[in-house]
C-alpha cells in the first residue's frame, strides 16, 4: 500500500510533507479553541452556545479565506501564497490569547477562519498536482488526515500542559506553525502543474471565470456534497471535549486521552479508505464509509464508562475521516483545470459555510434535552452520513484524470 510512497521522488516528497504539516497545524490552531469553550465562558460571563459561535464565525470566514487565498494562488503559484497564509492564521491565533472580551475573541475567530480557509484548498492542489497520478489516493488519505492529527495535537497539549498554562496559553502555543513557513521557503518547489499553465494564464479572475464558466451544476453539486461532509465531521468532533466535559464531567486527562484515542482512529481510517479508494473509486469509498457510521455513532448516546466512549469515539472517526479522505482528490480531479487552486479549496469552505450553525444548534438541542450532548451528536453525525452517502452517489467521479502537465501511467505501463 505505502509503496507508492517509496516512489516518490524529492520534491513530490517535500511537497506533499509541507501540505500536510500545513493543514495538521491548521487544524490544531482550530481545535485548541473546541477544548476550552467551557473555560472561556466561565471566564468572559457568558454560556457555552455564545463561546460556540466563535466556531460558526471560523467556520463561515473560511469561504472568504479559499476565495481569496485561491485567487492569488493562482497568479502568483501555490507556494508563496501558502507561506503568506500560514504566517496569516499563526498571527491571528497567537491575537486570541489576548482577547480581552468576548467580543474580541469573535473578531479574531473570524480573521483566524480567513486563514483557515486559505490553506487547504492551497495545500491539497500543491501536494496533488506535485504527486503521480497513481499515488493521488494514498496521498488524499494522509494529506486529511492532516486534519485528525491537528485534533490529536491539540488534545496531548490539553491534556499535558493546560492546568498550567491555562486557556490563554493554549492559544499561545498555536503560533508555532508559523515555523513552517521557514521549511516551505527552502525545501518546497513551486507546483508543476501550475508552471506548465502558468504562460496561458490571463490575470487570475479571467482564469477562474473562464474554467467554471457552464460549469455552475457541477459547482453547486460540490458545495451541497461539502455541507454534508462538513456536517459529519464538525458535528461529530467539535463538541465532543464539551461532551465529555460537561455530560461525563471529566477532566483534562481523560478528555484529552480519549481524544488521542478518537484520533488514531481517524487517522487510520484515512489511510485505509484514502487507499482502498484507489482500487474501488471515489464515490464507492465515501458511500462505504459513511454507511458504516451507523451502526457505531449511537455509542454515545447510551454507554457511561471512559473506556467505552474511547472505544466509541475510535470506530466513529475511523468511519467519518475514512470518508473525509477523499475529499481532496475527488475535488482536485474534479475541479475544472486552471482553477485548481481556487475551486476545491472555495466549494469545500462554501460547505463549512452551510454548514457553520452546526455548533451552536447542537449546543442549544443539547441544553434543552438535558445537556444530553452524546444524543445531538449521534442525531446530527447519523444524519449527515445519510445525507453524504445519497449526494455521493448521485454525483460524478474523475478518478485518475490528467492534470496539465501530469502523464497517467496506463496498466500496460506506457503513459499518456
């Protein structure tokens, strides 16, 4: 399975190392916030639905951010507006820990969901459009799986160094990715597949307008499928912390263990669906995995004991990350050329948009059934992957599709 890894050569390596480093860092900024919710309503005199919209207003920047970001990547190529971005999400983290108001911790969210944005969409078409065709798969599932990492990331500083850095420090330590910028800069080359168009490029909104132009149907079908996977996987993840909690009254340690737990998981189911994918295709894949949530999720509506929601959570984010492993290259494949770096990045973040009150309606169905968090994340996470896996199949699929530049290798073993 890994041996297509084996196959790569330098540079496909680097690139494919600093997007997922990008996007792990990105998430890990993201989920400090998700671990000390409670903390920050305590401290600013608020309730935990107000803290949660900072997550909404992350979640519904980040459109903004890939539009932006994407824009630029564009003209400009994948690498320098990569590096800006990175320094961009870093500093805003770094500005929360010093948010005096609620108020002003929203603002920052906001800004910091700008950079979130800006990085996926940038990091999956470098790594992708660096990487052959045959190892596109493989790569999907780790390059997501960037994401689990993050969340595993976030979850070992909660759980070790919290009660003495409290939630200020939690977001001090989020500017290290900044460091990065400092590997991209002297390890990373610009995307091939983006220096081979870069002669026919015209300014970079013509580029965008001219590859989606009579394309709106597939563009409106990817940000109806994103909302679904956005759906279950920040329905199943961002309030777990407060689940465990609020509704199991557990401490750091044990939040943030189980946490790991649920994110070696994720990371796993990766790996195995993001390859498994290449054998079976796309849309087969994601159908596979989303089914196969249902009948894990209800765990937590009903078992008490740490073990048991550990155990619960595992088998739950094998299922929802091994179909967010996908994800990137079913989008890349699908994006129409010379909008590689805007289109995934811009449709994925449109679903986090639609799908952004997700937290703060879990949060209010949870107050007013109990604080019963376990049964709003069974509801919303059992939902979402119906709903992905019936979009799913209802769509289409480009698997193994050239990119510009890029030859496919054939099974007879010529290329094309």
């Amino acid at each position: 399975m890994f041996s297509v890894l084996k196959s790569l050569n330098r540079e496909q390596r680097s690139a494919f190392i600093a997007s997922f480093l990008g996007w792990t860092l990105d998430a890990f900024d993201f989920f400090l916030l998700t671990f000390v919710i409670a903390d920050i309503a305590k401290d600013f005199s608020t309730d935990i639905s107000a803290v949660t919209e900072a997550i909404t207003l992350t979640l519904a920047m980040r459109p903004v951010g890939a539009f932006i970001f994407g824009l630029l990547a564009e003209k400009f190529g994948r690498k320098p507006v990569l590096m800006f971005d990175i320094l961009f999400y870093s500093a805003m983290e770094l500005a929360t820990a010093f948010s005096t108001s609620i108020e002003m911790l929203l603002v920052l969210r906001a800004l910091f969901g700008i950079g979130m944005g800006g990085e996926w969409g940038l990091g999956a078409s470098l790594a992708l459009e660096t990487v052959p065709a045959k190892a596109r798969g493989l790569v999907s599932g780790i390059l997501q799986q960037g994401y689990a990492v993050g969340n595993l990331l976030a979850a070992v500083v909660y759980w070790t160094v919290y009660n003495s850095i409290g939630w200020r420090g939690m977001f001090i330590v989020g500017v290290i990715p900044a460091l990065l910028v400092l590997y991209l800069r002297l390890s990373v080359k610009e995307s091939p597949v983006w220096e081979a168009t870069r002669e026919t490029r015209t300014s970079f909104v013509a580029s965008l307008r001219d590859s989606v132009r009579g394309r709106w149907p597939l563009f409106l079908y990817v940000v109806i499928l994103m909302s679904c996977f956005n759906s279950l996987s920040h329905g199943s993840q961002d309030l777990f912390p407060t689940f465990l909690k609020v509704q199991h009254h557990l401490g750091p340690a044990a939040v943030g263990a189980i946490t790991v737990f649920a994110n070696l998981g994720a990371i796993a189911g990766g790996v195995i669906f993001g390859a498994f994918s290449e054998k079976i295709g796309r849309k087969r894949t994601i159908i596979i995995a989303a089914l196969l949530i249902l009948p894990v999720v209800w765990i937590y509506s009903v078992v008490t004991t740490p073990i048991m929601l550990a155990v619960g959570a595992f088998l739950v984010q094998v299922m929802v990350q091994g179909a967010f492993a996908i994800v990137p290259v079913h989008l890349n494949e699908l994006s129409p050329e010379g909008a590689r770096g805007t289109f995934p990045g811009f449709t994925y973040q449109l679903g986090n948009l639609l799908a952004s009150r997700n937290q703060f309606l879990q949060a209010r169905f949870a107050a007013n059934h109990g604080n019963n968090y376990g049964l709003a994340i069974t509801v919303v996470t059992g939902a979402a992957a119906l709903l992905l896996a019936l979009v799913t199949w209802l769509g289409p699929e480009r698997k193994g599709v050239a990119f510009a530049g890029q030859k496919i290798e054939c099974e007879s073993g010529t290329e094309t």
